[in-house]
C-alpha cells in the first residue's frame, strides 16, 4: 500500500453547509480538519456520516463553504455495485495495460502500448497481490464480477482504489456484506494503513479498534477522541459520568433558588402585613404611609428580581448539563413468535446441485419453529443457495407428488412442506 505522498495531505472543511431537496439541513457551517492517519468516523444513523463522505468525495455539492483535498482521492461507498459482466481486470482498471503487455511480450513494439504501460510494467503482479492481501487470491483477473459473491465484490472495489495508491482514502461501512474471514483481511488492510489519510464511517468496532483516533459527528459538529473504540468509549463514560454530575447539581442549584424565592415573597408578604397593620396602629398618616408602600414596594420588587434572576440562571444550567448527558434511543427489535407446530419438517433439499458449487454433505431438513443462521465463507453459494427456486413454484404440498426440475445451468430439488 506503500505511495508517494503529496505534502501537506489532508482533508479540510471550512464553513460547510449542506440542504437536502426538500430543505433539511444536515450540516450548518462545519469545520473540519482531517490529517494523517486513520480515523473512524462514528455517530448515530442519521447523524449525516456518509453524507460527509459524498461531501469530502465530491459527489455531493455543498450549499455553502468549500472542501479541499490535499492530493488524490479514493472512496468505496455504501452498497456499491458493478456491472456483472465486467472482467476483474477492467474492474481494477488494470485491462488496458494487461492488453499493451501481452502485445510488447509477443514481439509489437508500438509506440501506443509504451505510453498505455508507462513505468507500471509490474501492474499485474501488483493486481495480483492485492487481491491476495484482501484474501482474493484465487480470484483469476480474467474472471466475470458476476461470478464472484457480493462480499467478494466490495473487496474487489477496495482492491481497485488500492491500486490507485491514493493519498486519501475514504471507506463508507466496508465491512458491509463481508463474511469473518474477510472482515479480518479488511482488518488487516487498515491497520497496516499508512499512505496518507484513512478515513473510515463504520459500526464495526473490531475495525474501529485499528484506527488511530476517533471522530464523532453528533448534531452537526465533531468531536475528536484519541485512540480507537475502546479509548473512545472510555472518554465518553468519563465524559457521562462528569455531565451527569452537573446535572444533579444543577437541579439541586434550581431547587435551592426556587426554596429561597419563595422564603422571600412569604418574608416580603409578611414585612407588608405587618406594616399595614403598625400604620393603623399609630395613625400614621395617608401621605406617609403610601410613601413607605411605595417605598417598600420598590425594596420587594427590587429583591425578586435578583431571586427570579438567580433562579433563571441556575435553570439555564440545568438545561445546558441536560443537554451534554446523553439519551440515545436504542432500536429493539421484537420478532413474531411463529406459528409453526414444534416438529414440523418445513424445508427438505435432496442432491441439490448449485450453479456454482455443489451442497456435498447430503440432505438438509429444516423444523419448525427454528431460527438459522446460514454462514460461510465469501463466495461459499450462501445467496446462490437462498436463490435456487423450488420446481414449478414456491411452494409444494408433500400430498402432491414431487417433481424434478431442469432450468438450463442448474437443477434443484425443495419440498415444502408448509400448508399453502
């Protein structure tokens, strides 16, 4: 992964504003210095993290600021397709230059086929290694993208911006449709990361523990954390446990204030009874005692206002701590109980041969109620095998009698034996 890094490389933001369509904002004057190294970028769903990404890739334009990229970029998005009838050399981008030394080795000294090559005459084995370190050795260069599974595919999209040696690179959940053994090799790709800048948007925090530092977008601004996952989550129960604090001591402080408030108009309320009364007493005068109504008046309603004030003031605070302690809503996910009778045989496959591979290890039953979970390798026919249709239809009653079906490049044997 070694490059030639351009000096100075970062990624900088400087008063950045982005608006959807429909004028949500997402982003009001962020900036944002990114150097080098890696960082994951973290914060909840819909905290606008890939949309930073496009904004950084340049594949969105923001509504106000600029973004500058100090050398070349790369960036893997989200669920990112390829054409299924692409070889992976042209995947890589490396087809071109294969042709041109194919050409120079059998004898065509062209002067088109020098410049298509330049100084890359090992472009092959580079491509070859690549694919190597990302566990795709035995993927030929020759092969469609359609023949290799969808986790295979983002590995190769990350293989072809490797090869780019890029001075940024930009990785937007890559770990996304990546079986073990491959998330390791990803692993493994980013903590050996040191061409320039790495920036990484996951929920993985296997991965999250190879960065260098940790940058969390929350309510459109970032906050920076030394180390990775682990030091992340460490600052921020820190963090937590001293905001929480706060907010305890500001609500005393509110409760407090409001207490003396009160003791101060019961006083006040008191001081004029008593006033009223001692004036009826001694006969004091109308004029006089309206000017020391007024007077005291005056004295009361100066001495509120600094109680209402203060009082004001600490629920200010309170509003401020309550705001710095988190209250993340968590998703909860709660499935339906089924209504499969226990025992019950709902799935049968028998000699199942895939269009790609075979299920060698005889038949496989599934019983009801059971929840399973499918694991394999990359590339294994995991999707291939949830494809594969039932002859005739999606469903067949074991009353009717089974019938074999032959479509072209492979053949498949389910009986269902739910009731239609």
């Amino acid at each position: 992964m070694a490059s030639l890094i351009t000096p100075g490389t970062s990624v900088t933001c400087s008063a950045l504003s982005f608006q959807w369509p429909d004028g949500t904002t997402v982003f009001d004057g962020l900036s944002l210095s990114i150097g080098r190294g890696r960082t994951g970028l973290v914060g909840a769903n819909g905290t606008g993290k890939s949309t930073l990404l496009r904004l950084l890739a340049g594949r969105l334009c923001p509504s106000q600021g600029s973004v500058t990229v100090g050398g070349g970029l790369a960036y893997l998005p989200q669920n990112a397709s390829l054409d299924t009838a692409l070889r992976v050399d042209q995947t890589l981008g490396i087809a071109e230059q294969r042709t041109a030394l194919r050409a120079v080795e059998n004898g065509d000294v062209s002067e088109e086929h020098f410049e298509t090559i330049g100084d890359d005459w090992d472009v092959e084995e580079r491509a070859l290694a690549t694919l190597g370190s990302l566990g795709l050795g035995g993927v030929e260069l020759d092969r469609t993208v359609g023949q290799i599974s969808g986790g295979e595919t983002v590995l190769l999209r990350l293989a072809a911006l490797l090869l780019e040696r890029p001075d940024v690179l930009l990785l937007d959940e890559p770990t996304n449709n990546l079986d073990l053994f491959a998330r390791r090799r990803l692993y493994e790709a980013v903590g050996s990361w040191r061409s320039g800048v790495l920036v990484v948007v996951s929920h993985d925090r296997d991965l999250l523990e190879r960065v260098d530092r940790i940058a969390e977008l929350r309510s459109g601004s970032v906050s920076w954390y030394g180390g990775g996952w682990s030091g992340y989550e460490e600052a921020l129960a820190t963090q937590q446990e001293a905001a929480e604090r706060m907010l305890r001591s500001a609500e005393a402080d509110v409760r407090r204030q409001k207490r003396e408030l009160e003791e101060t108009q019961t006083k006040l309320a008191r001081r004029r009874r008593h006033g009223a009364k001692m004036d009826v007493q001694r006969r004091v005068p109308k004029i006089v005692a309206g000017e020391r109504k007024r007077s005291a008046q005056e004295s009361a309603g100066k001495l509120r206002g600094v109680q209402e004030d203060r009082l004001n003031e600490a629920r200010e605070r309170r509003e401020e701590a309550a705001e710095a302690v988190r209250n993340d809503a968590e998703i909860r996910v709660s499935l339906p109980h089924t209504a499969v009778p226990s025992g019950r045989t709902v799935l049968r496959l028998r000699g199942l041969r895939l269009r790609f591979g075979e299920l060698r290890e005889g038949d496989l039953q599934v019983h009801g109620p059971e929840r399973i979970a499918l694991v394999g390798r990359n590339g294994a026919g995991k999707s291939t095998l949830l494809h594969t249709p039932s002859p005739g239809s999606s469903h067949r009653c074991p009353a009717r009698p089974r019938r074999s079906c032959r479509c072209g490049s492979f053949r498949s044997a389910w009986t269902c034996s739910t009731k239609r």
